[in-house]
C-alpha cells in the first residue's frame, strides 16, 4: 500500500527544492509525476518556485473547495498512470482536501508526498498541517537554522524590516509580506515571550 507523508519544516528549509528534486529522481526513472500546490499561494503562479532559484510547472493548481482526488484521477486518465503525486504548500489545503490525499495513496495505492509549514506566524497550526500530522503514514522534518545558529522551528513575519504578530494567517511573501525562520527563544525574545494569539511585538530596545 502507498502511503501519504508530510514532510514538513520552517521557511528556508529548503521544502520545495526537495520536491523538484524528488520529482526529478521520480522521472529519471520513466515514472510519471503530478505536481499540485493550492491556487492560494501566490508566489510563482502556476510554479513550484525554490527560494535557490529553481522551479517546475504544476499539474493541478487547486481551489479551496476543489476535491483533490477528482481532480488527481481526471489527470491520471488524461496523461496515464501516475507514480506519485507532489503537493507545495501544503499547509494551505482544507482538511477535506488533506482526506483526499489519503484516499489516493490508500485507495488509488499512489504515494503522495505533502511538503509544507506546521504553524503559522503566531504559531497557529495552519488547517491542512494539522489534518496532515494527524492522518499522514509518516511525518519528517526539513530542517534549517535561525539567524543565532540554533535549529529554526518558527516562521516570524516581518513589514517593512520589523517583526509584527497581527495580521491574517495567510500572506505570501513578496506580497504583503516577508519571513524570517527563528528558533524558539528568538521568537519569544520578538514577540515579548508570547505565543499564539497572544503574541505582540516586543518593546523596542533602549
């Protein structure tokens, strides 16, 4: 049986480099791919974009409400069998969306590797990352380090070169937005020692 695995790490820790490259590995092999990211991630449109500057067209680019494992078979028939199924992003699926994924990899018995953020910049799970730590055969980190040298786990959000905690879940950088990946104690030192929807900018030194 194939399985469904969520491979997931803070920003710059390289997520969707691993999956070109995956997907590369997949057809120098002679297997068919798809790739799909949700049309909710502005960044490179139609693209799974790498922040080393590669990048790859995506098959299915999904709506919010769009039901992932229809659109997976229609392609499948369309371009013939496919071997695995890769999502950018990841955290910004719907739980449903996330049930589907499952559902290809246990009933359609195709691998379907998942890549995104768990938490937010307040450190709010996103929907879709904590459907997929919750249903996901298999969980892995993509590991990166904080601007101190310590292991990154959180994604704080900067405008205008400062760190802010207030604002909507979703704001693709480049947009509204921009992103640093810090470790904890970084993190509470910026956010005044705060998580959650708790967390305000800390007092400015001096």
């Amino acid at each position: 049986m194939a399985k469904l695995y969520f491979r997931h790490g803070a920003m710059n820790s390289g997520k969707s480099t691993v999956l070109i490259q995956a997907a590369h590995n997949y057809e120098e092999r002679d297997q068919r791919v798809l790739v799909a990211k949700p049309a909710v991630d502005a960044k490179g449109a139609g693209t799974v974009v790498s922040r080393l500057g590669e990048s790859r067209p995506v098959d299915l680019l999904l709506a919010p409400q769009d039901p992932v494992r229809a659109r997976f078979r229609d392609a499948a028939r369309a371009r013939g069998p496919v071997h695995c199924l890769l999502v950018d992003e990841a955290q910004f699926l719907a739980p449903a969306q996330v049930d589907d994924l499952l559902r290809i990899a246990v009933l359609d018995d195709v691998p379907v590797l998942a890549y995104g953020l768990r938490t937010d910049f307040r450190t709010r799970p996103f929907p879709g990352a904590a459907r997929l730590l919750a249903v996901a055969h298999t969980v892995e980190e993509l590991r990166t380090i904080c601007r101190c040298g310590s292991k990154a786990m959180f994604n704080a959000r900067t405008a205008g070169g400062e760190f802010v905690f207030e604002g909507e879940q979703v704001a693709i950088d480049g947009v509204d937005a921009g992103y640093e990946s810090l470790c904890a104690r970084c993190y509470l030192e910026r956010s005044g020692g705060r998580l959650g929807e708790d967390a305000v900018p800390a007092s400015p030194a001096g």
